[in-house]
C-alpha cells in the first residue's frame, strides 16, 4: 500500500537543524501516526511522504515556507511586565499559551526580560528554520470514516 490521502501513516523520525542539533525524535517511543492529507503535519513532510511504501526510509529538508513559515517580525512585541503575575520569576526561553486573536490557543516565547516590559515572541519556535528529517514509514492502513470525519487517527 502506498501512503495517500486517508491512510493513516506510522513513521519513525529525526528532526535535526542546519547546524545538525537533534530539535526531536520519536526514538525510543511509539512511531508517530497521522492521518495523511489532513494537515496533522507539516506540510512539506506530508508531501515528502505520499506515495512511499512501509520500509521507506529517506531524508529530506523542509525549508520554512512548507513547515511553520517565516519569522513574522508582527508577532514579537514587548508587554510591561505587569501583566504577569506578581512575584513570577519569568526568564527568556520561557513558554506560554495565550488566546490568539482567533480565539485559538497560541505559544508565546518569551525572548528577554527587563526591568519594566518582557518581550515576547508569538512565532512557532521552529519558524524561519530549514528542518530535517530522517524518517522511516513504519505502517500504513486505510483510516476508519470515524478517523477521516475527526481528521486524525485513533
């Protein structure tokens, strides 16, 4: 069977920066399942896997316009550091969510602190960035109505 729309895909993968830093892996656990052409991940890998077979192994560079975009400079801003919590003990690299203007759920870096204001950076942290991935196709089976109609596997 070869991975199209509507199969559910096991893959095992690596996820490495240009400078060769490990960002993730699914070594050691469970191969990652999604469901293909239903957006679970990014598109650049979803695009890389059609068509492959279980046993394929490949690796491949997504640049950033096909996984989390650029760094959008609107998306980092400063907040005067009253509106966290007093007493907090808020440090750069620090992570958040926060209610993005959509009302959806968005992850805010915080990227330096000072006396007065905390900037902070809405950008997907792995924005900007070439991603590479080492994956091997572990599984592929058709995906039940019930998995199409919710958009992920079960």
């Amino acid at each position: 069977m070869k991975i199209d729309n509507n199969c559910v895909v096991a893959v095992h993968y690596t996820l490495t920066n240009d400078e060769g830093d490990q960002l993730d892996s699914s070594d050691g656990r469970e191969p990652l399942e999604y469901l293909h052409g239903s957006q679970g991940i990014i598109p650049g890998l979803e695009q890389q896997l059609s068509g492959k077979e279980v046993g394929d192994k490949f690796v491949v560079a997504i640049n950033p316009e096909d996984a989390y975009g650029q760094v959008n400079p609107e998306l980092v801003g400063q907040v005067p550091i009253s509106q966290f919590p007093e007493g907090a003990d808020i440090q750069p690299g620090m992570q958040f969510q926060a209610q993005g203007p959509e009302g959806d759920a968005q992850l805010i870096t915080v990227r330096n602190v000072d006396d007065d204001t905390v900037t902070i950076d809405g950008n997907h942290p792995l924005a900007g960035q070439v991603l590479h991935f080492d994956v091997s196709v572990e599984n592929i089976r058709t995906a039940t109505e019930e998995e199409i109609a919710h958009g992920h596997p079960h």
